[in-house]
C-alpha cells in the first residue's frame, strides 16, 4: 500500500516534471460544495487556441465525481496504468486512484491515448443517471485504440456548441444504448466476465 510519503516522493521525483509538456493532465482536487475527491481531465490547447482563451493553455474536457468516481476507479486505474515518459518509463500515474492517492491534490501527466479516453469518459457520463449505463459506456471507450479515442474527442470538442452537443448524445447513444434496454445489461455481465 502506497503511503502518503511514498505518493509525494513519486510524485516530485516523476511526475512533476512531466506536466510541462503532457497533452493531457488528470487534476485530483476539490471544489466548493462538492464533497472531495473530484477528478478533472484537462487537455493542453494549441497557442492560438490559447490566445483565444486569454492565454490558458488548458481546456477542460470533463469531470467525475461521487458515486460515479467511486463506481468508475477500477476502470480509470486500468486506463491509466499503461502510461509511459519519453524514455518509455512507465509513469504509474494509477497510484494516485487509490483511496490514499485520492487524498492529494495534485495535477498528474497524462499521455495522448489515457487523457482522450478520459476525457471522452468524463464528458459523455455527465448528465447520465444511469449508472449501469456509465459503466457500459466507460469499458466500451477502454476497448477504442489511441487513435481511435482521438477521433472521438475531437468530434464531441472541436465543431461548435450543436455539432459538439449532437455528437455527445449520438456517441452515449452508441456506447451506453438506451435508458431501460435490456441489452445494456447482458453486453456489461458479458464485459464483465472477460
């Protein structure tokens, strides 16, 4: 089990450095009337779109919190665990979604494949109550390729508030199917047994 001391340590040694140049970042932090710990996936923006967002160089992509994060950590830990530096180290970035690791506040590296899923994740389960539907959704997204995650991010961030909003609800539609289906529970025991 990973000690508080032991988290800062690999922290300042590893990770610190790293976020500089992430593409993507994973916040663990807290905010004002939400109960902590809350989990944030932001993703560094071109300069250009930096300018046009009075020099911020994040956007954030989504969020999760409360049942859905603690239904979801398993899954999140498994998304995170296959990151590697530059040098092909791998950042264990999955250390810090542990119930000691959710206690810091920290901003984590994330590489290009672990953040889109990420992002995608914590976008499209906001406003999902259903949370056998989240779950669906989230193990579907882990299956999706580097490339693939990419794609689908770019098409629910970058075409406009509608086009944006339409490709949200299309591709929950795609991954979680509809409230009440049936077939969304046999598809998550059949995921689940693999």
């Amino acid at each position: 089990m990973a000690t508080k001391a032991s988290l800062q340590d690999h922290y300042d040694r590893q990770l610190k450095g790293l976020v500089k140049s992430a593409p993507f970042v994973l916040r663990i932090t807290e905010w004002k009337d939400q109960p902590p710990p809350i989990l944030v996936v932001k993703e560094r923006v071109s300069r250009d779109e930096a300018e046009q967002r009075r020099g911020e160089n994040w956007v954030e992509r989504g969020f999760v919190k409360g049942e859905t994060l603690r239904r979801l950590l398993p899954l999140l830990k498994k998304a995170c665990s296959s990151g590697v530096d530059a040098s092909g180290v791998p950042t264990q970035v999955d250390r810090f979604l542990t119930q000691e690791g959710l206690r810091q506040r920290v901003t984590l590296p994330l590489d290009e494949e672990a953040g889109a899923k990420l992002a995608l994740i914590f976008r499209l389960q906001e406003r999902l109550p259903d949370a056998e539907r989240v779950e669906l959704l989230t193990r579907r997204v882990l299956l999706f390729s580097r490339e693939e995650a990419l794609y689908w991010l770019s098409r629910i961030t970058d075409f406009g508030p509608d086009a944006n909003r339409w490709a949200v609800s299309g591709l929950r539609l795609f991954l979680a199917g509809q409230p009440n289906d049936e077939g969304v529970v046999r598809m998550l025991d059949a995921m689940r047994s693999k």
